[in-house]
C-alpha cells in the first residue's frame, strides 16, 4: 500500500471530496465518517457544516464536537478514504455510532487503505484526544470493516439493532493500555 495521511479539509480538496460523494452514489455504497456529505447540496456546505463540528462554540445543539479528516494518498494527492473522530459520546453515539466513522472509496478498496486510517486515527484518539479506548460500530453484513476492527485490536462487545435506519450493528472496543 501506498503511505496515506490524514488531513482535515479545506477549499483545495472541495472538487476531490465531491468526486468521492458520486463514486460512493454510482457503487450505492455507504459514506460512514463522512459527516452529512450524502445530504448536502454543494460541497462548500459540507465543508461549513464539518467546521462547524470542529469548534465547541458552533458544535449543533445535541452534537459533539467532532475531526473530520481526508485520507489522502501521498503520491499523487488522491482522495481515496474519509475519517470521521467524535472526541466524546451523546446517547446516540454510545449506542449506535462510536467515536471513529470511516469509509474508503469504492475504486480503493481492498488496498490496505481502511486498516492505515483506521491506524491514524487512533493514534489521532490517543495522542490529541487524551482517550484511554475508543468504540467503533459497523454493520453486521460489512466483513472488510469486521476484519479492519479486528486487525486494529477490536474486541467484540455486542450487536445492536439501530431502529431509526433499520439496521444491525456490531459494537467493538479498542484499548490503548
């Protein structure tokens, strides 16, 4: 695999992160740890609405204060995954989501790409955001997310069933002690 980075976005990776939303639409393939990028309208609403997470003075009402990262390939620069921390829980993210979100586009996948982000991240959990272990969730039908939690130290703690998305969700724990 190629080295990747974690960068948080900015203008110049607007039409990258735009051309990342379509491959996921064209494959019908989920954008987890994209914050709402599915929902917007145009890709500066994206970015204004992830800076918005990324502040405590402008975190929406019941939300949390949250990184959003790119992953990017060193090489070339190419957008090839997405990374979303959230620095603590609400209800919903106990139950259901985690603190660590994350995707790679579909053109990307299968070249070690998710198990480096996922590294990143929780380096990113235990070095900036002071985290003793950290919850990360994926659907019980995404194997390469199972074995990329797994690779990273998940263990296994339950399966919950998230009603609003009628969805069966694995919920895993990763220690740093």
């Amino acid at each position: 695999m190629e080295p990747i980075k974690l960068v948080i976005p900015t203008e110049e990776y607007l039409d990258q992160v735009w051309a990342y939303r379509q491959e996921c639409q064209d494959a019908d393939s989920s954008m987890d740890g994209c914050g709402p990028l599915r929902r917007m309208n145009t890709p500066a609403e994206w970015l204004a609405d992830v800076r918005s997470y990324a502040d405590p003075a402008t975190v929406p009402e019941g939300k949390v204060l949250a990184t959003q990262f790119l992953t990017v390939r060193e090489s070339d620069g190419r957008l090839v995954g997405m990374v979303n921390v959230r620095h603590y829980f609400n209800d919903y993210l106990e139950q259901f989501g985690g603190h660590i979100g994350y995707s790679v586009r579909p053109s990307e996948r299968r070249k070690g790409c998710a198990k480096e982000q996922l590294r990143l991240a929780l380096s990113f959990c235990r070095e900036t955001l002071g985290l003793d272990r950290v919850l990360i969730t994926c659907y019980t039908s995404n194997e390469g997310s199972r074995r990329t939690i797994l690779s990273a130290g998940g263990v296994y703690e339950n399966t919950v069933h998230e009603p609003d998305r009628n969805v069966d969700l694995e919920r895993y724990w990763i220690s740093f002690s």
